[in-house]
C-alpha cells in the first residue's frame, strides 16, 4: 500500500467521523444535504458486498465495516433522530439524475458482465457524483459552517490522494484500474471551486461563503 | 486480471 492511499483512506475516515462528531455534538443536521448521505450509504453497501466473499487483509475489512456503519449512522442521524433539524427544503437535488446514469454507465462499461461487477462500478460512478446535493446545497444556501467545511475538505482530498496512489502504482506495479481512475478523476474534479474557496476563505477564519 | 479477482483498494 502507498503512503498516498494511506493518507487517502484515512482523510476519508477523518471526513466521515468529522460529520457525525458534528451531527452529534450539536445535535443538527442542519446544512447537511441527507441525499449525499444516503448516497454515499448506497456507494459502500454495493460496492463492499464482496466483504464476506474475499478476504484481502484485515485492514480492508476493518475499514469497509468502518465505512458501512458509520454511513448508516450518518442517515440514521439526520433522517431519524435529529430529522426535526435536516433543511429537507434545501437539499433539492433530485437523486435520479445521478443515479440512473451511474447505473447505465455501469452497465455498459464494467470489468465483467456479473452481478458483483456492475454493483462495483456502479458504487464507483455514483460515489464520484454523489457530493453534487451537498455542493448544491451549500451553493443554495450560499454558505457552510466550517466543520461542515472542514469535511468536505477531508473528504476531497481523499480522492485526490488516491490520484496520487494510482500515478506510484502505475509506475511502480504497472497497475492501473481505468474505471476507478477516470471516476476518481471526475470526482476530485467536483470539489475544485470548493478547494478554492477553502483556502482562500476558511484558512484565514472566515466562514465559506458562496458568492451570488 | 487483477481488477475481477481482488479489489485491494477501498
């Protein structure tokens, strides 16, 4: 495992726990868009099924049951218990227009023609698209809270850390996953505006404001 | 190849 897929992975953990330590300890699920959430729910219970059928290290399984049930908590919290705080009038992005294309991409361009395989990619596309109700959201409202922020930061840079991971594999191992990397490509993309903001706006204390 | 048999990433 590269150093970058380490930094990657554990920037994605840092994301997720950074969004239910705020969810929880302000007991709000305001400013958080609930259809990112329940997407991202879907994108690790499609693409980690094969979790009891091949066993690759402990550190893979460990993380996949990390991710699986901390997303589930995340939907949990703001579509249950702290539902009465979830700006649903906000969140308007409509979920279809993400998911049946990653569905009928998918389709068309997988490893394999199997179940596992389509619900692979399928997890892959739509995790690239699946931040797009919380951009939304936060362009909508015209600002985030800088925890709120600080996750989004985390969980872009992930993506990119992972660009950085298949660049040393492709050199080092000669290993290169076409579909992983031009949906990581797509995804890291996404958050350009945002890292532009969060440097020049969040780094130096202020709050990250969308301008009209 | 390696991409059907094991997906070592997350």
């Amino acid at each position: 495992m590269t150093l970058f897929r380490l930094a990657g992975d554990l920037s994605h953990v840092l994301a997720i726990l950074l969004l239910l330590y705020k969810i929880w300890t302000t007991k709000s699920a305001a400013g958080i868009s609930g259809k990112t959430q329940l997407m991202f729910c879907m994108v690790y219970v499609t693409r980690y099924l094969d979790l009891f059928t091949s066993f690759i290290s402990v550190y893979n399984s460990t993380m996949k049951v990390l991710f699986i049930s901390a997303s589930v908590a995340t939907v949990y919290l703001i579509y249950f218990k702290f539902k009465a705080t979830y700006d649903g009038n906000h969140d308007t992005f409509r979920m279809e227009f993400v998911i049946v294309p990653a569905l009928i991409l998918a389709l068309i361009w997988n490893y394999a023609f199997t179940f596992f395989e389509i619900s692979w990619a399928f997890s892959i596309f739509l995790e690239a698209v699946a931040i797009l109700p919380q951009l939304f959201m936060v362009t909508k409202t015209g600002e985030a809270e800088n925890i709120t922020s600080h996750y989004l930061f985390a969980l872009g840079s992930y993506r990119a850390l992972y660009i950085l991971n298949w660049i040393d594999r492709y050199y080092f191992e000669g290993h290169w996953d076409p579909i992983a990397v031009t949906a990581g490509i797509v995804q890291t993309v996404l958050y350009g505006d945002f890292f532009y903001l969060y440097f020049t706006r969040v780094i130096k204390g202020r709050k990250l404001q969308v301008l009209p | 190849d390696t991409n059907t048999a094991a997906k070592d990433e997350l």
